[in-house]
C-alpha cells in the first residue's frame, strides 16, 4: 500500500520534473497553465488511488481479523470446555505422596490409586568352598532386577467396597504376573472380609512391604518360614487398641492354586496384634525418622496345614515392633512342626534381632542377626547371619540402599538366588548388596 502511494508520487514529480525541462526549452504562458493542470490531474489521480486502497485495506483488516478472532474465542471456548469438565462432574485426580496418583469422583463412591516401584540391585556373593553346591566359582556377581510392581487400589459403589490389585514382573523370566487380586468388604461393626489372593496374616516381616524394610532383603528366617500369598478367605477386625486376622485357603505360599491343584484338606492362618502406643500407620514400615513419636506394637500369630498326601504343618510366631524418635527395633521368634505322615516330625525355628538408627533426614545405620535350625537329621543345617548396612534417603521417592551380611555357621542349608544367598556347606559365607529403590 505504501509502495502503490510512493510510486504515484514519484510519478508526479518525474511529470513534473520533465514538463519543467520542457519549459526550461520553450517558456511561456500557455505551457506553464498546461503543466500546471497536468500536475492537478496527476494528484487528483494519486489521492483517488490512495482513497480506495485505504478502503480496501480497511475492509481486508475488519473482516480477516474479525473471523481470525472468532476461530480464536471458539478454541479457547472449547479447550475451557475440556479442562474444567472434571471440575463440572465434580472428580479429583492428583498425587499424594506415599499413595500415588488418584482418581476419585466428588462423594468419594469411585476411587482409583495408582502406585509403583522399582528395585534394581547388584549382588557380590562369596563362599569359601572350592566347589560350591551350586556349582558357580566361589565369587559370583552381577546386576538384577529385584522388584517392578505396579499397584492399582481403591474403592467401587460406595467406600466399603474395596479392590487390591498389585502386579509385578518376575526378574527372572521377565513375565507380567499378579501379585495381589482382592476384594474387600468394610462392615459398619468394623469387621472387613477379602476375597482373593493376598499375604497370609503370620509373619510380621511379610506383612511390612518389600519397599519399606530396613535391609535390602527381608530375614533369611522370614524367607524360610513365611506363609507368603495365599488364595482365599480373610476376616479381618479393627479397634483403636488391638486387631485380628484370620484367613481359610489354599495353604502357605500357593499363588495362582486353584481347586484343581490345592494340595491341602484345610489351611488357616491367624494374627493377634495389640497396640501399646502409637498409630496402626506407624507400622507400615521398620523405619523411624528423627521426631517420630513413641510407637510401641506386639504381635502372635499362628498357622496349621493339613495335607491331601497325610502330612501336615503347624507353627507359631511372635514378634515386637518399637519406634522411638529416630530409633526402630524389632524382634520375631517362630517355631513350626512338620509332619511328613510316615512318623517323621522335625521342628526348625529361627529368630531375628533388628534396630535402625536415623542419623539425619537423609542418613539411616541399621543392623540385624538371624540365626535358626532346620531340624534335619543327621545334619542339623542352620543358619547365623549378621547383616549391617545403610540408608541414603534421596527424597520421599528414592532411596539408596547397601548392606553386607555373613553367615558364622557352617552351612547354608537352601539356595537363595534372589537374595543374593548360595547353598554351601562351608561357613563364613558373605553377601555384599547395594540396592537403588524408587517408588511412586
């Protein structure tokens, strides 16, 4: 538009210019009122020209800016839409640390949390024998996957109604299995019925999640005499002071059994706990941060097993949980009897000693001793293990872990690949784990 003005502008003047050339030649009158109306025309041409493409700039700016604006206030209209219709059907969704991300509706009859976590380790593992039971040199070493879950919990129709359901991939095969797949039923009288598969209610090790132990593993006494998941039948009751659990199914450590492959007539599990001092959330982990207050928890439990084949299986276990402003101990003792159904009964036991000390906010010490006898004749295998190591908080999410752990008995009666342990039957055999932990 500027261009289209200048150009006629220049136009006049190189008119101008030349008619005055022209005068210069042959000066007169007439030619000078020639030049002058020629002069005239050509402005009057120039502002005519200037005048209709103002006004057709004019027009071009109203209606190009004016449907520009529209498409604009349309997208915004629209992506309001979007962003608030969760606001509109009254549901939240977020994170919570030490839960995960949530979906809930507004009164809270639909909920959905979203959690995970991921332990990835490396194992240095020493025996003294020239040829160890498992046939690998004497040093082994190597990375692993320990731990991948993920864990989908909540409540349908109303907040009594709830779900369980944690996954995990086997570090081993790498294969996507379920770990937990419950549902659970809240009683106004504050008793709650699950349904599925989940951790029998024995040993209290168990029980605390793999996440918030002290060590990299949990006890090789733990490891021996757990019930671990079951499928079945759990009643659980609930008051201010004490708890009780009891569950009827499948047997100790039968995930995924079924009708088809339950080895058992009956098996029942049983947990008794009374809470000296402190919240039930206090013991959702063995670990006590400085300014915690006094949480004191005792526990009983007690299994029994009876076998199709005629053997059975029976055991009990007591423990002690305690957290004093930065200091955590714990204590367990656990004896079974087991009956193969030809006269044979042995009856192995073992024991754990545990403490953690929090040095600061990011900086925990711990150590532990577990010692126990299988019971096998003619040799009695056990096992004496002191276990030392440390904690480096990197934030709520992440945690550094490393621990070394020697066995002082002469023996190592069962092959714990997964804990970094070997079958041996020489002593002093030393595990050196160094873990990193996140969960979300």
């Amino acid at each position: 538009m500027t261009m289209i003005r200048t150009i006629g502008l220049l136009s006049g003047v190189a008119a101008l210019s030349v008619s005055g050339l022209a005068g210069a030649i042959e000066i007169d009158n007439a030619s000078i009122d020639q030049l002058r109306a020629e002069l005239n025309e050509l402005r009057a041409q120039n502002n005519s020209l200037t005048a209709r493409l103002d006004t057709e700039d004019a027009q071009w700016l109203n209606e190009t800016r004016a449907s520009e604006i529209r498409g604009i206030v349309q997208d915004v209209l629209a992506d309001s839409k979007n962003r608030t219709s969760l606001q509109d059907s009254g549901a939240m969704a977020g994170y919570k640390a030490g839960s995960g991300f949530f979906l809930s509706n507004q009164d809270g009859s639909f909920s959905m949390n979203i959690s995970g976590m991921l332990q990835t380790r490396w194992v240095l593992s020493h025996v003294d024998d020239e040829v160890p039971l498992d046939g690998a040199d004497s040093d082994t070493s190597g990375f692993q996957v320990r731990r991948a879950k993920v864990t989908f919990a909540g409540n349908v129709a109303d907040p009594s109604w709830g779900y369980y359901i944690q996954g995990a991939f086997n570090g081993a095969t790498g294969h996507f299995d379920f770990e937990d797949a419950n549902i659970s039923k809240a009683m106004d009288n504050g008793l709650t019925m699950t349904a599925g598969q989940f951790k029998a209610p024995f040993m209290r090790e168990t029980l605390v999640k793999s996440s918030n132990q002290l060590a990299v593993e949990r006890s090789l006494i733990n490891q021996q005499y757990t019930a671990g998941r079951v499928v079945g039948l759990m009643f659980g009751y609930q008051q201010d002071a004490w708890s009780f659990d009891a569950s009827y199914n499948n047997g100790a450590n039968t995930m995924y059994s079924n009708s088809a492959n339950n080895a058992t007539n009956w098996a029942l599990q049983g947990r008794f706990q009374y809470k000296v001092s402190g919240d039930w959330s206090d013991f959702d982990s063995f670990t006590s941060s400085a300014g915690d207050e006094e949480a004191v928890m005792i526990g009983f439990a007690a299994m029994g097993e009876d076998y199709i084949a005629g053997s059975s299986m029976y055991g009990v276990t007591a423990d002690v949980s305690a957290k004093f402003s930065g200091v955590s101990l714990f204590a367990s003792a656990v004896w079974q009897n087991q009956d193969d159904g030809a006269g044979t009964e042995r009856n192995p036991w073992g024991a754990v000693i545990q403490a953690g000390y929090s040095m600061s906010d990011q900086w925990e010490l711990f150590g532990r001793y577990s010692w126990g006898s299988n019971d096998v004749l003619p040799v009695d295998a056990k096992t004496a293990v002191l276990t030392v190591g440390a904690n480096y908080f990197v934030n709520s999410n992440v945690k550094f872990t490393v621990d070394w752990g020697l066995n002082f008995e002469d023996a190592m009666p069962d092959d714990q690949v997964d804990t970094g342990w070997r079958a041996t039957a020489a002593s002093d055999e030393w595990v050196l784990r160094a873990q990193l932990q996140l969960v979300f």
